[in-house]
C-alpha cells in the first residue's frame, strides 16, 4: 500500500480521530485509506494514521469521502482508496473504545498490535 507523509488535509482535526497519543499530531507520521468494518456488517474506508514505522495509530471516526480542488484531484483520491481496499479490513471496533473494547489494531489481541 503506498503512503503518503502526514500533511494535515484541508480540514484535518486531530479531535475527529482515534489517535490517541501524547505526541498529538507529531506522532502521525504517515496516513493511506483502509477498508473498516463497522459493528453492523457494513464496510467503509477511513483514513489510517501510522506512526513512523507503520504502527497503526488510530482511524478517523467517520468514513472518507473523495474530494479536491479539481476533478483531477478527485480522481487521485479515488486511486489511493483502491489501493486502500488491497489491504485488509480493520474493525472499527478496534479503534473507537464507545463502540467497543479494543483488541490492539488489526484485530490482534491487545498488545500486538499488527504492523500496516
């Protein structure tokens, strides 16, 4: 999957993710598109956060939606959330602790949290 060095979006708030770290914002490092699970069955893809070396930090809490300032942009976004659904799904589960307990990323049991 590639991903892009962490440049905050237009709009970005780090307060509508689930990145929980002391470090705040410094300590997203890299961001791409993942497929989430979300408690009912559905799926959606979220912006992931990674740390520097490709930990998942967290996921933003509401699914991403295509846009720019140009169609072209749009078509750049739609082509990074392709290679988003290449990867495999997280479960939103995982990274909202009001949903659910969290489990430690990629569905791993807490404290092994998979590696992006």
């Amino acid at each position: 999957m590639v991903r892009s060095r962490f440049t905050p979006p237009c709009g970005f708030d780090i307060a509508t993710t689930t990145v929980e770290s002391p470090r705040g914002l410094a300590s997203i490092a890299y961001w791409g598109y993942r497929a989430v699970a979300h408690p009912d069955g559905s799926f959606f893809l979220h912006e992931t956060y990674y740390d520097d070396r490709e930990g998942i930090l967290g996921i933003a809490r509401e699914p991403a939606r295509p846009c720019g300032d140009t169609t072209g942009d749009v078509e750049k976004e739609l082509e990074l959330m392709r290679e988003g659904l290449a990867e495999p799904p997280l479960r939103y589960t995982d990274y909202d602790a009001s949903v659910g307990a969290p489990t430690g990323g990629d569905g791993a049991p807490s404290g092994t949290q998979g590696r992006a």
